[in-house]
C-alpha cells in the first residue's frame, strides 16, 4: 500500500498545485485499492480498519471544509488516506499537514505583503467578537475575494503524510 500511498501524494500534490484540483479519478481507485487489499489481508477486521481511516480523515477536515476554508478534494484526500494507512495515520497526516499548511500560509501572505495586515484584519475582529460578548459572531466565515490568496492545501497534506510516514 506504499506505493499507492506515494502515487497518491505525488498525483495529488501536483494536480492541486498545478491546477488547484484534487480529483476523484485519483482518489476513488485508492480508496477501493485500500479496501480491497485490506480486505484480502486481514478479512472484516481489515476492511473495518480502512473504513476506520477514512472516517478520521473525513471528520478531521469536515468543520474546515464547512467553513468554507478548504476544498472537498482536501477533505478526499486525507481520508483515502486514512483508508490507505488507518485512523492513526490519518491523525499524524492531519497535524503535520495542519503545521504545513501554516507554513505555507505565512510565505504566501509574506512573498504578496499581506502578513501584517491579515494579522491586523484578524486582530480587529476577535477583539470586536469578544468586546460584544460574541453577539456579532457569526461563524469563522472564510470570505474569497478576488485579493484573497489560496494556498494548494493538498499540497500540506502531502507533506503531512510524509511525515507521518517517516514518524509512524
């Protein structure tokens, strides 16, 4: 299952930098690679075990997709690879790509002059939140714009779970 996994990230990592795209004709045979040879492997347990892994990695990115601050294909991604390599993996991925994708957030507004003013922006609104007793909360609403700046969090998963490989 390594190698699917790394024909994943790399298949993956390049599609969402190249074209900001994460798709399903990558990550649906995966999944169904990871099901199968976990079945033959390990029988129910083992098919229990990926279907595991993909519920972790689903839940993990669900409330960030919800809000708006990643794309499905992100939320695909690190669920197959739950799938692929479990629940704890899923987790690992999770974390280290979490790390990453700051990283990569704080170049991009750095390398575009956005990094003080983004932290000013933010600043302004949690002490507005919190001044007003969170009476003008209303959500952690990520609001595109043409001067906003994506970042190919596909590729932070990627890191992520090459971390996690060498950690694990």
């Amino acid at each position: 299952m390594d190698g699917v996994l790394w024909g994943l990230l790399i298949i993956s990592g390049y599609t969402d930098w190249r074209y900001r795209k994460i798709y399903n004709k990558v990550l649906l045979p995966a999944a169904l690679a990871a099901f199968a040879y976990h079945f033959a492997t390990a029988g129910w347990q083992g098919l229990i075990y990926s279907v595991q892994g993909l519920s972790v990695g689903l839940v993990l990115l669900l409330i960030p997709f919800l809000w708006g601050g990643i794309g499905a294909g992100d939320v695909k991604l690190l669920a197959v690879i739950g799938a692929l390599k479990g629940a704890g993996f899923a987790c690992w991925t999770f974390l280290a790509g979490a790390i990453t994708g700051g990283m990569m957030a704080a170049f991009f507004l750095l390398s575009n002059k956005r990094f003080y003013s983004t932290l000013s922006c933010l600043h302004r609104g949690i002490q507005t939140t919190v001044l007003s007793g969170f009476r003008e909360f209303d959500g952690l609403r990520y609001q595109k714009d043409e001067e906003s700046i994506c970042i190919p969090y596909g590729i932070a998963l990627a890191v992520g779970a090459a971390a996690a490989f060498w950690m694990v």
